[in-house]
C-alpha cells in the first residue's frame, strides 16, 4: 500500500495557483467561468432571498400571534425579583465618607431614579387610590383599555426621599447611606394575598448584625402598599409608579464589608429559591470607610 | 528457473551459508549431536529450544499498544478540541483568579470536552483491537502437530517445539514442520507452491544434487507439504531461520503506505479543522474589535470549534466500516484492517491467481475423444452425471480402461459425500479419472474388485505409460484385459489398430491424422490429454495360470488397440465468469498472474472471460493474418498473454507498455516475485491494485499493493500475514462481492458525512449571530455536545444500511484524485443549502420560545451585556416585566432546548433526504432500509429523555420544553425535504447540467 505523493516544485505550485485564479484557456476565474460565476451568484441570491422572505414572513406571522399586552406564559416569573438602587455593575455601596467622588455618583443615580416620583409628577399623571387593598381595574366592555396608575409620594422616603438640601442627600456625605428597595414588576401580580406586605433587612448572617447596625424603613416599617397591585404591562399601563422602599444604615461600622440582606415579606411568596439569589428577595454588599 | 530466483532473492539479503546437504548422515548425526535411530535426548531437546526459541515464525513487529492508543488520542479532529479544552481551562483560570462568580462553567467544559476526545479515541481504539483480534484467532486455528523420534520412542509434539537436530517423519498430506535434511525416502513428493509458486509436486531422495540447498532434492522446507509418499528427516533449520522464515522477514521491509480511505478521511479532517479554524480566528478578531474582552472572545472561539467539530463522526466512520466488514466477513472476505474495506470498492485492477482462484484448483475431465469425435464433460464443482453419449461400444472398452488402469482410491468411509467431494489417495490426474467414472459408472471400486488386477507397471517418466492386468468380470470369456494409458503419442505409437463404435479398425495414415487434429485441439485447450488403449491377450497363449512378470514384460506391450484420449483441466469455478464480467462492467481490469503454461493460463482466461472471446492477442493476429509476429500492430491487440521470461528482459516502459496498452492481459510462468513488479507497474499507472496470492512468496506482493487479499484455505500464514484481506472460500468471485461492498460503503460514508456536516451549520450559526447581534445565547456548547454524540450517532450509523441507489457495479471505479469522498459540492450542499435552512428553522422556534416569554425578537437585539450581567436583577421585557438573573438564564436554557430540538426535528428531515443522492426518496423507498427508522425512533427518543428526563439537572441545561415547540420547526423540515427533492428531480432530469454540476455531491 506504499504511495509516494507527488512532489511538486515550489514553481509548480505557484502556476498552479496562478491557473486557478485566472485560467485564460477556459476563461475561468476562480475555478469558473463567467456565465457559472453569474449563475451561483443569482442563485444564492433567490435562494437567500427566499430565506429571508420566509424568516422575515414567520416572524411576522409569529408576533400576530402574540398579545401586545399580556405574554402568553408567565411561570418563570411566579416569584418576582428584587433590585437596589443605585445599582451599579456589582452589587455593591461602597464610598469613603470623606472624599466626595467616591459617593456623588451613587447620589446622582438614586436623583435620576427618584426624578418620576416627584410630587408634581405625581400629581399630574397619577391617581390618588384607595390604600391597603389591589388595585384593580378590570376591562369592561373594551379589552385592553388604559389603565391608572397609584400616586406614589416621594416623601415617605423620609430622610431618603432626597429631599434635603444638596449636600445631605440621601445620607452618604454623613456615613449613613440610604438604598432604595424595589419589587420586580410582574404582570397581573398579586402579592400578599390581601394581606400587607413590607420589606425587611438583616445582616446577611446573624452573628453580624451587631455591627451592622440599626437601620430605618421607610416607609415606616418597610411596608409596600397593595394599592400599587396588580401592574397591567407597559402598554396599558404607561405610568406606573413602582412602589418603592428606603432602607437607612444608621450606625453601620466603618472600614469593614457588611453583606446586606433584604427580603419581601409577603404571604405566599417563598423567597428561599436555592438557584435564584434574587428571588423575592436582594443581597449587596454596603462598605463605608472613614480616614 | 523458480527456485533460483528465490534463491536470488534471498541471497542478495542474506546469504544462506549451508552445508547439510552435503553431508553424509554420520557427519550429520555429528554436527546436530543426534541419532537416527533414536532421536534426540528429552533433556537435550529441552535445552536446544531454549537456546533457539520455538520453531515458528516470529510475528512482524507490532506497534505497541500504548503508541496505538495515543494516536487515536491525538488523531483526527482530537487536536482541535484538545485546544478547545486548553481555551477553557485557560479561561476558568483568569476568571478564577478575576473571582467571576461561576468560572466553573469552563473548568467542565474543558473536562467534558477532554472526556470526548477521551471516550472516543478509547472507542476506536476498541474497534480496531477487536478487528486485530480476529485475525490473531484466525491464525492460531489449527495447532501443527509432528512425529518426532525422541528418546527413542515417536511421539507426537506440537510442531513448535521442535528443535535442530529432532528426527522427524513425514507423510504424503502432512506439512513440513521445519527445514528438513532427508535422509530416508519413499516415493516422496512435496508441494512447494508455497515456496516457489510451481504447481507440479517435486521429488524428494536423499541423494545431493544440486550444490544450492534450494535446488538440492535432499531438504524439504518448512511450510511446503508433503503430497505423496513417506520420509525421514533431520530437522537443520527452525522459526525464523527457516527459508521461509527469512523470505517472510523480507516482507516486513516493504512499505506500508495510507488506504484511499484514509487520505480521504484525512483530505476531510482538514477541510473541516480548516474551516473551523478559519471561522473561528474571523470572529475571533471580529469579536475584539468589537470590543468583547479577549476572555468572551476566547469563549466563543471554544464554541465556534466545538460547533465546526463533528465529534462522533470518526466513530461512526468506524463503525461503518466495521459493519462492513462484518458484512463482507459473511461473504467469505475477512477484513484484517477495517479500512481495506472500502480499498477493496476503489480497486481498478485485480491480479489474480489462476490456480484455485480462479479454478476449482482440482483436475477435471473435460473433454473425450473416441469414435473419432469430441465430447465436453461437465467440469462444474457439482456434478452428479455425465450427460455426453455414451451408448457406443468404444465408451464401454474406454470406461473400462479408465477404470482398472488407475491406482487412485477414495479414502474409506465417504460413501455419504457426494462424488465431488470426497477425499483420494492418488496423484492429480488419477483423482480425475477415479472421480469421473464414479459419477459415470457408479462404484468403481466394486468394477475394480470383480475385475481382479493381476499384475501392474506404475507410471514413470522414461515409459510415460501405466499398465495394469485384469481378469475380467465375464464368466465366458477366459481372457486377461491388459490395459494401458499414457502420453498420447507414446500410446499411438504402441497401436496398431483403433476402436471405431466397438470395432477394431487398422491404424492408417487417416485414422492417426484424425488423432493428431483431435490431440493438437484438446492441447491447444490447454489441457492435459492422456491416450487410453487395451487388448484382451489370446487365452491360448496367456491361460489362467500364466505368470506376468513385469520386470521381464512378459506380455505383448505393443499393436495393441487404440480406444480413445481424455483430456483433463483444472476448470475454473462456476460461478467466476459471472465475477469477471461483472468486473468488466464496473471498470475493473482483471489480470492473471500465473506460474502455469501459456496455453493452459490463456485458455482458462479465456473460458473465465478474463479475455473474451473477441479480442486477439499478438499471437492470433499474426495468425490470422498469416504475418510474422513482428509485423503486426501491438496496439491493434486487445489482449496479451505475457511469458515470465519475457517479462524478465522487459525494461519498465515496456511493461508500463504493456498494462497500458491491453486491456486483456494474462501473465503466465511467472514467479512470485515477478508478481511484485507487476504489482508496481500497475501502481504506475496510477490503478488501486489487488493482488491475490497464497504463498509465502507472495507476501512481499500482498504489502505492495493496495489491498492484498490471502486465500483462507490455501494460503499460508505469512501470506495471511502480509495481506490486508482474507478470503476464506478462496474464490475469485467473493472479491467481486466485496468489492460491491466497498463501494457501497463509499457512497454511505458520503451520505453520512453530508448528514453530519449539516447540522453543524445550524450549530455555528447560533454563535455567529450571537456575536454580531448580541442576542442571548441560543445554543450551549454542552448542548452541541448531545446532538454529535447523541441524537445524531445512530441515524448516521443507520445510513450504512442504505441499498445502493444504482447498479454500482455498471460505474467505473472512482479517480482517486478527482472522485473525493468530501468533495466541495457536498461541503457546500450541506453546509450553504441543507445547514442555513435548518438554522433558520431553529432559530423561528427560539425566536417564538422567548416571545412568549415576554422578549420579542426586536427587543432581544444587542441584550447580550446586560442579559448576562450577574449584577442585573430586574433586566426589563418587552412587557415592562422585569427578570432577575437566575430567570434569564433558566430562560436561555429553554432556548438551548428549543433550539437542540428544533435541530433534531429537521435532522430527522435531514436523514430521510441523505437516503439518496440521485434518487428521489419515493424510488429508494422509505422503508427498505429498517435501521433508518430505527435511527429516527432513538434520535426523538433520545430528545425526549435529554429534556424531560434530564430537564431539572441544571449542569446539562436542558429544561423540559412545552409540547408544542417540537412542532415550530417541522413545516422547515417538509421545507428541507421538498427543497431536496427538487434537487435531485433536476438532477434527474438535466444530466450534465450547471445544476448537476454544482449540486451533485
């Protein structure tokens, strides 16, 4: 089975080449002629095109299928998440108390986030509803009418509200930062089932707690009102304002990490997901440091 | 002129320094510390073989175990995806140390990847052990036994354990156990084909006569057989010191080049690792200078690789191919290296044997003349009468004749066996004869026993005539029958008159022309023609009680009465004039290489078709055009017929001249190793030769060509040894049916490798777009994983089953330069057509998955950062909803399944449509070939158990998928079907087109 492969010379290979890009005996280029180069063209272009037509046509059939306002499944969103704000790319607030660099950004997050829940805007878009029951609006006649949304006032934010003057915003130039707590929004979510539901915060594990510190809700007690449920999408419901809650770390010790954790407390909601961290409840991680 | 050429051959390598056969059996018994009568010493025996070894050929070096095993490990596509274990561990390392939050993920990938590449070298690895393994049994089958004098006393040992100096006795049957000088004889003759590749047996004597130990009638050499007759003999040489020990070590040193497969599968390799590696180092730069960080780019170009790779295909080559040879294996071809199966499709010219291969390797009668006319036996392998006339007196006195002048016997206890094959005691010829009149005239050994022999002068070659005396089985007639048969001219000479329907006519000049005529017709047929005569001796002068002396020849030995010639052939098989013409049909050029007589190897070519009946060779053009040789055109013949000693004074070119030229060409009174030139002649020509061969002489040929083929039965072991194929009927005609399989085999490793290749496409592309589109991963390399080592190994294994579409054996055999098994129509048929319609399937089902999660097609565009931000916990919908991290991911993996399933379906699409290539599905029929289904049924099964089995173990990404996304992708998999029916329908129909030309693969 012994076969020697042909050896050619470097020349060789190089005419070869020369040959193939251009072959002026059968007028080939690239190993075709015109006439075949025009044929393969055209052909993928009316067999790309039809391609694109069908994708193009399947996902237009697709998205006429699919409800504007409501999607068509929701399982995976049985327990809603939980977020902080400021939020940066880690989960972390982590400032020097002393050099103002190191917190004005997260001030600046927290303005722009709060900036729809001013009382003026509020007041403009928003109702006043009746608090400690849903909020429902359910459609009648029409399908799909616009919905109203609760008034939010931002001053139950207390010393969080950011209200103050500019420079003692929202606690971090005195080492007592504020954030923010919100819920995920989830389409036609019932939480608490009736009952009030609130926020609460710890100390990651126990035996650390102590040197976190005491901290303040806000609203009082971290309570989230039902009025702000059920949220009904984007589309119907243009200006809902997310219920939020403000948790303040009065006394936290400086200098070290403290890993923070805050949880909704709502009936019916398990926020004990083993994969999903973020599930009904939020863990960052708060640092303060003083010179 | 045979065995000096082997002594050449052996020569020029090593030189043979002995004298034994010069020495006189004192000096022997000296030199070896033996004796005649009593043999070595136990004890001495014992001692001698530890010194020497045992006496058998050392097998040819094998490759160590370990070695083979490492190259499956780094063979093939395992280098690529070492690299891509490499990357990911890389990866895990700087996210490790950058404490990422789940470096994990690569740090399995890279194990998993390593496992792959593991878990499938372990696998071929396996597959070839096991085909070694069949024929390491094969050649340990049948334990050798010799009668050796030791101790005084015979005893049986295994022929291994003989030792120089043994005494060792020898029977016709027997094979010669060692080298042997002999020192007592009887009517001894061995077989040395083996050796030399003559067919006539040889004399053996004790006398020296010849100065070259290879020419000299005293030493019987290791591995010929005895045939007839009894010796004794001093064992000179053992194991590999034997003759046949040195010529089989020369074997080894011929080189031992790549199957067409094996370039093929590595031309592949390349083609695909090329186009891996090219994409992959595209997006790879394309993916840095749209500002991925290096590590996201180095991941993805894991996964462009993982994508490009067809992980299980090498596997299921292998599996194919031993399929095949199992297959093949049932039909007497027994494939030693997987890969000469699909040689054996490729094949453009057979050299062949005659003896055995061709013919039944068995003297025949075939033809007899008396009452001065021609009459053909039947010569198949069966047969069970004689349908010739045989109502004529003459026939009645010629029967006769045939049946007492005849010392042939049929062993004891055959009554059972048909005629044909039951086992004689008697030469080759008197076989023949014995074995025609048992079917013609029914017990001869009853006719023989009432026809009592009284006297009797064997055959020998200075009378040329055997001669027996009977009484015969009438009551009335008191005379004795002498009867004779011989030489035809010897016999002629010895007549006077001649037997014409029964009755005795004058000899004259008309009547001995009409002998000549019929003589020279049945010679000229290559057939060995014996004259028969009789006479009943007058009861007066020869009574009852007369005593025959054969020494004085008492009795009347000439004017006896002429009755009739029988001529005898080695008939070929019945069933290879059919395999030749097959061959003939499918392109393949058949030569016979023979040691036999011009005459004889050209009218057996001829009755085999080998050359037809139309074509002439040289000889008959001059013949018939009544010119001198020379005169005639050579490149008018279409056939030759090649003397060795011609082909001994041909240059190269002439011989290049000669395969060229003829497309007919018989070699005859070749010896083995002119077959080596012969073989590289051919090869010149750029043919994928065959070679058949059976001796140990031949081994050097079976390694030089491209797929050398053992004969089972006859063979010896070094040919077995050298070969790469078996063949255990010994018949010409089961090459021909493997080489049906080999091709067939071809054009499914074609259709299997178009359905692997397509869904790689479908693979890439998810990254692809995932990179320039930043959408969320559709596809997982894990996932990749499942659908090349699960879902699709058993379709594509499946395709091995499917019937050939055509008559593959009407097809010339494939150019090796031009006809590839990849070429570019199949890379581009699979990965541009068939692979971007299935992705644009798949991704329609992925698509609809995160669209009624929430994510509309428009808002997944550029998500990628933020979707997989760890720290990004309420990533917003197209709904204004909001999704934590663990949500999105458990999502993505939905995707993954959507995606994989989407792929299976359209690969089932996919399997049904590679079940032709020409064809249209309707003509192959969808159900012919059982294992397809079979592979479609594990294909959704395994797809099944993968998402609702394993849909909650989260390290596999799979999720159970709602029912009805199997279905998105189903309307492209009718899509893929229709779009490739189309295709072959135009195939079809415009033969030579552009179409057919660019789409044909």
């Amino acid at each position: 089975m012994a076969r020697d492969k042909q050896k050619r010379s470097c020349g060789q290979v190089l005419a070869e080449w020369r040959a193939f890009v251009w072959d002026p005996r059968s007028r080939q280029v690239l190993g075709r002629t015109a006439t075949s180069w025009g044929l393969i063209l055209l052909f993928y272009l009316l067999f790309y095109g039809f391609l694109a037509g069908l994708f193009a046509l399947t996902m237009w059939v697709l998205l006429q299928t699919v409800d504007p306002h409501v999607p068509k499944y929701q399982d995976r969103l049985a327990t809603p998440g939980m977020m902080i704000r400021p939020r940066t790319e880690t989960l972390d607030v982590a400032f020097n108390v002393s050099a103002a660099e190191t917190w004005q950004h997260y001030v600046r997050l927290l303005h722009d986030f709060l900036e729809p829940y001013n009382d003026s805007v509020q007041a403009a878009r928003n109702a006043a509803c009746r608090p400690g029951r849903y909020h429902e609006q359910p459609d009648e006649a029409v399908p799909n009418v616009p919905k109203r949304a609760c008034r939010f006032a931002r001053s139950a934010l207390g010393p969080c509200a950011g209200l103050g003057p500019p420079g003692t915003a929202f606690g971090y130039a005195a080492g007592r930062p504020c954030v923010l707590l919100k819920v995920n929004r989830v389409i036609n979510y019932f939480p608490g089932e009736n009952k009030s539901i609130n926020v609460v915060c710890a100390a990651k594990r126990e035996e650390d707690a102590a040197r976190l510190g005491e901290m303040a809700m806000f609203p009082p007690n971290g309570t989230i009102d039902l009025m702000y449920f059920p949220y009904y999408g984007k589309r119907v419901h243009v200006n809902y304002t997310q219920p939020v809650v403000a948790v303040q770390f009065l006394n936290a010790t400086a200098n070290e990490d403290h890993h923070v954790e805050c949880r909704l407390n709502a009936a019916g909601l398990r926020a004990d997901d083993e994969r999903d961290k973020f599930a009904g409840r939020v863990a960052f991680r708060l640092r303060i440091n003083r010179d | 002129i045979q065995l000096l050429e082997v002594t050449q051959h052996v020569e020029t390598h090593k030189h043979i320094k002995s004298d034994d056969h010069k020495l006189s059996t004192e000096e022997l018994e000296e030199k070896y510390g033996t004796s005649i009568s009593k043999g070595l010493s136990s004890a001495r025996a014992a001692e001698i073989l530890a010194r020497d070894g045992p006496n058998s050929l050392t097998p040819p070096k094998a490759t160590p175990e370990i070695v083979k095993f490492l190259k499956q490990m780094v063979g093939g596509f395992s280098i690529l995806l070492w690299i891509g274990a490499a990357f990911s561990w890389i990866s895990f390392g700087i996210q490790f140390a950058q404490g990422a939050e789940s470096p994990f993920d690569n740090l399995y990938l890279g194990v998993v990847l390593a496992l792959v590449v593991i878990l499938t070298g372990i696998f071929a690895y396996y597959q070839e052990a096991k085909s070694t393994n069949i024929m390491a049994s094969f050649s340990k089958m049948i334990p050798q036994q010799a009668l050796v004098i030791r101790d005084a006393e015979k005893k049986e040992l295994p022929a291994d354990q003989l030792v120089v100096g043994d005494i060792v006795e020898i029977k016709g049957g027997d094979r010669i156990p060692a080298d042997i000088r002999l020192i007592f004889t009887q009517g001894c003759k061995v077989d040395n084909s083996s050796l030399t590749g003559e067919s006539e047996p040889q004399s053996r004597s004790c006398d020296f006569t010849h100065e070259n130990p290879l020419e000299t009638r005293n030493i019987a050499f290791y591995s010929t057989t005895c045939v007839e007759g009894t010796a004794t003999g001093i064992v000179i040489n053992t194991g590999d010191r034997t003759i046949i020990g040195r010529i089989a070590s020369l074997a080894s040193g011929v080189g031992n080049g790549k199957t067409p497969i094996a370039i093929e599968i590595e031309h592949f390799v390349y083609l695909v690792a090329g186009v891996a590696i090219s994409i992959g180092v595209l997006f790879f730069i394309i993916s840095v200078s749209m500002r991925y960080k290096i590590l996201d780019s180095i991941i993805f170009l894991i996964g462009i690789i993982v994508a490009n790779v067809p992980e299980g295909l090498l596997a299921t080559v292998t599996v194919s191919l031993s399929l095949t040879a199992k297959r093949m294996a049932k039909k007497n071809c027994l494939v030693k290296n997987l890969e000469a199966v699909e040689t054996l499709g490729s094949t453009s010219i057979i050299c062949s044997d005659k003896t055995g291969t061709l013919t039944q390797n068995r003297m025949t009668v075939a033809h007899l003349w008396f009452d001065d006319q021609i009459y053909s036996a039947d010569t198949s392998e069966d047969q069970t009468t004689q349908p010739f006339d045989q109502s004529s007196q003459t026939w009645t006195a010629l029967s006769k004749i045939v049946t007492l002048c005849n010392r042939a016997e049929f062993r004891p206890g055959q009554e059972n066996l048909p005629v044909m094959k039951r086992v004689v005691v008697g030469d080759a010829s008197e076989t023949a004869l014995l074995k025609f009149a048992e079917v013609v005239l029914g017990d001869v050994m009853d006719i023989r026993a009432r026809n009592k022999k009284v006297a009797e002068i064997p055959f020998n070659s200075t009378n040329k005539f055997q001669l027996s005396i009977h009484e015969t089985d009438d009551r009335n007639d008191k005379r004795f029958l002498l009867v004779m048969k011989g030489a035809p001219e010897r016999i002629l000479e010895r007549c006077s008159t001649i037997m014409i329907n029964g009755k005795e006519e004058p000899l004259d000049s008309e009547k001995a022309e009409a002998f000549q005529t019929a003589y020279m017709e049945l010679g000229g047929m290559g057939e060995r023609v014996l004259g028969f005569c009789h006479l009943y001796l007058p009861e007066n002068e020869f009574p009852d009680t007369y005593p025959f002396d054969t020494d004085s020849m008492n009795f009347p030995t000439s004017n006896l009465c002429f009755v009739g010639l029988l001529s005898m052939i080695d008939p070929p098989r019945s069933t290879v004039p059919d395999a030749v013409s097959k061959c003939r049909s499918a392109g393949i050029k058949v030569i016979m290489v023979t040691g036999d007589h011009p005459i004889t190897a050209k009218a057996i070519a001829k009755s085999v078709g080998i050359i037809s009946a139309t074509s002439e060779t040289v000889e008959d053009m001059a013949k018939r055009l009544n010119v001198p040789v020379e005169r005639v055109d050579r490149r008018q013949a279409t056939a030759a017929v090649v003397n060795g000693m011609e082909l001994k004074d041909m240059s190269l070119q002439q011989l290049d001249e000669v395969l060229c030229n003829h497309s007919e060409i018989v070699f005859a009174r070749t010896s083995p190793q002119q077959k080596l030139i012969i073989v590289e002649g051919c090869q010149r020509q750029g043919a994928v030769v065959a070679v058949t061969g059976d001796g140990v002489n031949d081994s050097p040929a079976l390694k030089k060509a491209d797929i050398g083929i053992a004969m089972g039965i006859a063979g010896s072991d070094a040919a077995k040894n050298a070969a790469d194929m078996v063949l255990l009927d010994d018949n010409f005609a089961s090459i021909v049916t493997g080489v049906e399989e080999g091709r067939l085999i071809f054009d499914n490793l074609k259709k299997t490798i178009a359905y692997t290749l397509t869904k790689n496409i479908a693979e890439l592309c998810p990254f692809l777009i995932y990179i320039i589109a930043s959408i969320p991963m559709p596809i997982g390399t894990i996932t990749i994983l499942f659908i090349d080592l699960g879902t699709d190994i058993i379709p594509s294994v499946a395709l091995a089953y499917e019937k050939a579409e055509s008559d593959i054996m009407n097809r010339r055999p494939r150019n090796k330069s031009k006809d590839r098994l990849v070429n570019e129509q199949l890379a581009v048929y699979s990965y541009l057509h068939i692979g971007i319609m299935q992705s644009v399937g798949a991704f329609v089902t992925y698509f609809t998955v995160y669209a009624e999660q929430g994510f509309l097609p428009t808002t997944l565009l550029g998500v990628r950062v933020n979707w997989e931000s760890n720290a990004i916990n309420d990533f917003e919908d197209s709904y204004g909803q909001e999704w934590t991290k663990y949500q999105r991911t458990y999502l993505q993996w939905t995707g993954y399944t959507a995606f994989f399933v989407s792929i299976t379906i359209q690969q089932v699409a996919d399997l049904i449509i590679r079940k032709t290539r020409r064809n249209s599905i309707f003509q192959q029929g969808l159900f012919r070939n059982k294992v397809i289904w079979v592979g479609i049924f594990s294909q959704i099964g395994i797809a099944l158990i993968l998402t609702y089995g394993l849909g909650h173990v989260t390290a596999l990404n799979f999720t159970p998928l709602r029912f009805q996304y199997w279905f998105v992708a189903v309307p492209f998999a009718i899509l893929i079907w229709v779009y490739d029916e189309v295709r072959k329908l135009f195939i079809r129909r415009y033969p030579g087109s552009w179409w057919d030309k660019n789409m044909y693969y």
